[in-house]
C-alpha cells in the first residue's frame, strides 16, 4: 500500500497500476486503502508476483516493495518482472538495510532485538538486509543504466515510527522464539526496554537504510 497512492498520482491522468497480493488479509486491505483513498486508476489482483497472470511486455514500470526480505525467490521474482516490463521499460527494487537502525545514545536492548529480529526472519528463509545485494541482482541479470539510492531517516521526540523495530517484532513474536535467536524472558525484557527507548523523547532513533534500485531491460529483447 505504501506505493499505490504516488505511483497512481504519478501515473495520472492516462496511466493505470495494477497492484499484485495473495496473501487474502492483505489483499483486502489494499483494497479498503484503494477505496478511502479514491484511487481510481488502481486495480489490484489475487495472484502471487512471481507468477503473475498479466501479459508479456505489459509495463513501463514494474516495481517490488519488501518482497525479498520477506522470503521471496528472488530468481523468480526477477524474471517476472523482467518479463512484465516493456522494451526499455523500468524494473525496480525497493529493500531493507538493517545496518543503520540504530538509537542515540547507543543501548545494547536496541541491539539485540534488532539482531533478533534478523536471525529470526534469516532461519525461516527471509533477509532483512536485502537491499545490500539488489544492485548486484540487477546487474547481473542484464539490465542496463542500474542505478541506487539509499536513505535514512533520523526520527526524535514522539514520532510514531520510532516504534517500528518494537511492532516488527511484537508481530513476529513466536518466530524470533522458534529461531532461538532470545528465549521467553530475554525477549520480554528486551522489548520492554526498548518500549521504554522508543518513548524517550531524548533519544533519537535512526531508521533501517531504505535501498531503491532500477535498471531499465534492452529496447530490443534479442539485442546483444
């Protein structure tokens, strides 16, 4: 959802997007956002993206959000996309870095959750730090004019995202447990501390690097 509102701004007044999602809880969500939001050159589809049922060349765009390190497989998923785009249309990736969420000053609970939360969503197959190897994907799948962008945002006083590693791993409770990444008490203890980090106004947490690559495919599918 949190790129169907620019990408139909942006694609006005003649564009279209069609947004992709299985999973049925998020699907319906979507949807509900679609409809408050009046996006009315949005169509969103039941069907998974690494298996797509829309046409070859479709696309002048075609993007992911946080589908690798979700577990996603990323061979698949690229040539899915590679497939959906046009002769000389965009593929992008957007993707996670956990290597700059951090909070100042410096608390080891913040540490090890975030450390947690990784080595929990690594042992089921999934990578947070995805964004650290998408430019390379790129490349070596054959797209041309591959080009990066990285940011973080430095959050302080009551922002609501300075939570976000607390939700994240609240939402992922049994998972990190299942991981042996922190046992019962050590994650209790820990999230409570970094509730406690989260709601100091004093301390400023510094969000995970957001990485945004793109590459356009050939002009010509049999060029060499």
């Amino acid at each position: 959802m949190g790129t169907l509102e620019p990408l139909s701004r942006r694609s006005m007044p003649t564009g279209r997007v069609i947004g992709v999602e299985s999973r049925p809880a998020l699907l319906l969500a979507a949807r509900e956002f679609v409809a408050r939001a009046k996006l009315e050159n949005v169509r969103l589809l039941d069907t998974p993206p690494n298996r797509t049922t829309l046409p070859d060349e479709s696309f002048h765009l075609v993007h992911e959000r946080f589908l690798l390190s979700a577990g996603e497989n990323e061979s698949d998923l690229l040539e899915e996309m590679v497939r959906l785009a046009r002769p000389g249309g965009f593929v992008a990736f957007q993707e996670p870095d956990l290597s700059s969420w951090h909070c100042y000053p410096d608390l080891a609970g913040w540490t090890r959750l975030r450390d947690a939360l990784r080595a929990a969503f690594s042992a089921g197959g999934a990578d947070l730090d995805a964004g650290t190897r998408t430019f390379g994907l790129l490349r070596r799948a054959g797209l041309e004019d591959v080009r990066i962008r990285a940011a973080a945002i430095a959050l302080q006083g009551a922002h609501p995202a300075k939570r976000f590693l607390v939700d994240l791993a609240r939402m992922h409770h049994e998972r990190i447990l299942e991981s042996g990444a922190l046992d019962e008490g050590a994650l209790e203890e820990t999230l409570t501390e970094c509730e406690t980090i989260a709601g100091d106004p004093e301390t400023v947490v510094v969000s995970f690097l957001m990485s945004q690559v793109w590459g356009r495919t050939r002009k010509s599918r049999w060029a060499r």
